[in-house]
C-alpha cells in the first residue's frame, strides 16, 4: 500500500509539473495518502516549486532497508552424472537421473539405410512405419491401449545411421514402460497385414514428397553427393516397394538388431532401478557378428526435378569431411550453421529468432524476392554436408543461386566475418544446446546416440568448452575446408531456369 501510494503521488506531479507551479499558492487538502506518503518520503522531499525532487530515489536495484531477499540460485547447478553399464552380450544401458514425476526411455540401435543391401533398399523406412506394431507378446492393439491407458508417448525416428524408439511416460508406470519398449523392439512380428498397410501409407507418402521441398532436396543432394552407404535413399524409392515383405523385413532386422549394436538409455531414472528391471529383459539378447560399417564416397553432383510450380527451390552443398568424429569441426560447423542463419521472408521477428544472423540482414531484407533463405546441415560419424537452400520465384532463381554463393564464399574469406557476430553465434548456440537438453527426450536421445558414436557421454561441459576456445581464425578455415570439396546442388520446380552445374562450380574453383 505504502509504494503504490507512492508511486501515484509521483506519477501525477510529473506528469503536472507545470499544473502544480501555476497553483503553488494553493493549499492542498491533507489527506490519508498524503501523510503517508510523507512519512515515507521523510528524506527525500519534493521541491513544488522546481518540480523536480530535492533528494533522489536510490536506484531501483539496491533492496529496500529492511527488506529481507530470498536467496538466489546459483548460476549453473550440477546434473546428475550419465551411468553406463555393459551388459555381458555387449548392449548398454545408459541413464541419468533427474527429478520430476516423468522419465523417458530410449533404445537406440546402430542400425539405419547405409546398411541396407540392394534387396533390402527402403527397409529402414518401413522399419519406422512398423514401430510398436505387434509382438510375440502384444498385440497392436493392446500396446496402444497400454500407453494411452498410462497417458504415455511413444515415437520412432529412422536416419542412415541410427535408429531411434522413445517411449515417455510417468515414473510411476517405469516397470511396464521398460517391458513394452524392450518388448516392441525386440520381439516385433512383421505380420503381413500390418506390412501391407505401411506399404500402402509409404506409397502416398511418396506421391507427396514433393510438398515438402526441404526434405526433397535434402534426399536429393545425398543421391547426387554420395556413391556408397549414404547415397542410400533414407526414404523407400516406389520401385523397392514392390519387393518389401515382412521376410525381407524380418532378415535385415535380424541381421542388425543385435545386443552389441544397441542401447537403452532413460533420462529421469535411477540407474539402478533401471538395471533391476532392463537387465533380465534384455541378458540373453544375442550378440552379432562383427560388422564392417559400409563406406561412402563423396562425389558432388546435380540433381533436377521439374515440377509446374510458381517457386523454384535450390540447394547448394559441400561436404563436412569428418563428421561428428572430428568433434571440435562438428563445433564449428554448429556454430558457423547458427552465425549463418536464415529463414523465411516472413517472420514474428524479436529477441532470440535469428534476426541478426547474416542471411537475415545481408539477403532476406534486401532482396523482396527471396521468399526463403537458410543454411542448413546433416551430419553423419565421418561425412556430413553443409549448404544453403534457397525459395524464389522462377525469374530470381539465377540471382538466388549467385547471391547463395556469394554468401558461401564470404565466410571462407578472412575478415569477412566480425567478432560481434562470431560471439553472438556462440551465445546462440550455446543458449540452444543447454535449453534442447531441458527436454526429457532430447536428452535422452542425446545420451544413446553419444553412446552409439563416441563409446561414451561427454559432458555438456565439454561442448561449451569447445565453444568458448572457438575463434574466427577457426570458423574461417573450417568455411574454406568446406567450400574446397565438390559442389551438390538440387533443384525441384521451374529448373530450366536454374544455373548450369558447371557454370556455380566455377564459383568455388576461383581462389578466395
């Protein structure tokens, strides 16, 4: 009561100070508020006549005499620690405890499309499809039932390296969550009639691929870029659609759904009350054979698909050599993909959205035609690319792709890139990985997929390190590194219009 009275009395003679001068001879009428305000304001009176104060507030970030304040919390408080236990046949357990009344669970496999064979092309994408379906133990119908009945979500990501199975649920209902994981996971059926059905679905989902240009293109600069394992489409061409059983399923499955190529991993779990339940579920998983992982070649290339359509979509790519192996380049292309930025021409716009990133300022607000402009990467264990994709109209497609190569070629220029915008990436990125890792299933997925990379977790610690020893001397040589390898690009809508693949190479053959 006291500062709001406060607060009114001073509000109404700034805003009156001329008001309160013409009337200075007037008597105002003593009232509740004025005696308190003038109890409160015993030391610091107000001059009337100059309209201004005689004695100045303290500032607003210095406590109240008297006034007792909470304590803070600490800047940064320590996690708990990621427990990894090896079972006998080789499969890992992996989780980190966290508080809270949800956990989430994970098994992730090193399995994904670079293993598949000419037979077997597509099977990763129905493997996908096929999640949670039935088992030797539940059927479809009973699993969906279990999980809504718990409130639970369950999901399945496939990618060219790894496979993914998540399953989200309260900690009260952990028991039943780990068997149903590990059971769909381990013992699925692939009956006819549900494979059929995949099918079916997958085939529409291919008719419809070219709606999603972001996806199209990314599929099509891994076919023209790579020869070997990762030119393998992640989604099923309509040609291998016709051949994909459940037989063919089952072999692949069985032939890379084995102990020592997965991992379970739970964020929000005591390790040891998740051994307790895992391990008798999962001790007699048979170990595999030793498997060479498939290589890959990159190569560059063109790929083209024209479609009748008002906007054009091109992409321009080069490879990431080392992949996330090479951990402190994987930094910096994270970092380098952040100072980069981009998006779409429209926008909400304000703090923290990547308005100041440089294909923000340098191309979408200056060039009304651009519709979309950003620069994106898909990292793979030894490979990986890097590149802008691009929107317009058919009649700026050509000054797209320069502008794209402009941008491209600058950041693997010295100087070109200044302090300010290095430390704002950094800061970006930084704030991006410890938020992701406020998520139940980021981190969970961050913990088995380390797992299957690296062997281990390494501390969110050591990223920021990396981070913070990064300079632009880095962030130049890692941009020049890139653009020297051969060019990928694709294109989907009107690409008579586009530059010829030979004439944009030219670009990055010249030296910078």
């Amino acid at each position: 009561m006291f500062r709001s009275s406060n607060r009114f009395l001073l509000r109404k003679l700034l805003e009156n100070g001329s008001h309160c001068r013409t009337n200075i001879n007037m008597q105002p009428q003593r009232t509740w508020g004025h005696d308190v305000a003038s109890r409160y304001l015993s030391d610091k009176t107000l001059s009337l006549s100059e309209g201004s104060y005689v004695k100045h507030f303290p500032p607003l970030f210095h406590p109240l005499c008297g006034l007792k304040l909470p304590h803070c919390l600490p800047d940064s408080m320590e996690r708990y620690p990621t427990k990894i236990t090896t079972l006998p046949n080789g499969l890992k357990i992996a989780s980190e405890d966290a508080p809270g009344p949800a956990a989430c669970l994970g098994i992730y496999v090193d399995s994904g499309s670079i293993y598949e064979t000419e037979e077997s092309i597509g099977v990763t994408h129905l493997l996908e499809r096929l999640a949670f379906k039935s088992t030797k133990n539940h059927s479809h119908l009973c699993i969906v039932r279990d999980v809504e009945v718990t409130g639970g979500n369950v999901g399945a990501s496939a990618s060219r390296e790894q496979m993914g199975y998540c399953y989200d649920t309260l900690k009260a209902y952990l028991p039943g969550a780990v068997e149903l994981l590990i059971d769909c996971v381990r013992n699925p059926l692939f009956l006819d009639s549900e494979v059929e059905e995949q099918l079916t679905k997958v085939k529409g989902e291919i008719g419809e691929i070219t709606k999603d240009p972001q996806q199209f293109l990314l599929e099509s600069l891994h076919l023209a870029g790579y020869s070997g394992a990762l030119g393998n489409p992640l989604m099923a061409p309509e040609a291998a659609l016709e051949r994909i059983s459940g037989s063919i399923i089952g072999k692949f499955y069985y032939e890379n759904y084995t102990a020592d190529r997965m991992v379970l991993a739970a964020f929000g779990v005591d390790h040891e009350y998740l051994l307790s339940i895992a391990e008798p579920l999962l001790h007699d998983l048979p170990r595999g054979l030793p498997v060479e992982v498939p290589t890959s070649t990159y190569t560059g290339g063109d790929f083209r698909h024209k479609v009748d359509s008002e906007k054009t979509h091109v992409a321009l790519a080069f490879e990431v050599p080392g992949g996330w192996h090479q951990d402190k380049d994987a930094t910096v292309l994270t970092v380098l993909q952040t100072l980069m930025g981009g998006g779409g021409s429209f926008s909400a716009g304000g703090p923290g959205k990547g308005m100041h990133s440089r294909l923000y300022l340098r191309v979408l607000n200056q060039y009304q035609q651009v519709q979309s402009f950003s620069a994106f990467s898909s990292i793979y264990n030894d490979s990986g690319l890097f590149g802008i994709h691009s929107t317009t109209g058919s009649e700026f497609v050509a000054k797209a792709v320069d502008i794209a190569a402009n941008e491209l070629l600058a950041i693997a220029t010295p100087g070109q890139v200044s302090e300010v915008e290095l430390c704002r990436a950094k800061n970006a990125t930084k704030s991006a990985v410890l938020m992701n890792l406020e998520s139940r299933a980021i981190a969970t997925e961050d913990i088995g997929r380390q797992i299957l990379t690296y062997g281990c977790r390494k501390p969110v610690e050591h990223f920021l390190r990396c981070l913070d020893e990064l300079t632009l001397d880095d962030l130049t040589m890692m941009a020049q590194k890139i653009v020297s390898s051969p060019l990928t690009m694709a294109s989907l809508g009107d690409v008579d219009c586009v530059p010829s693949y030979a004439s944009v190479s030219r670009r990055f053959r010249a030296p910078i």
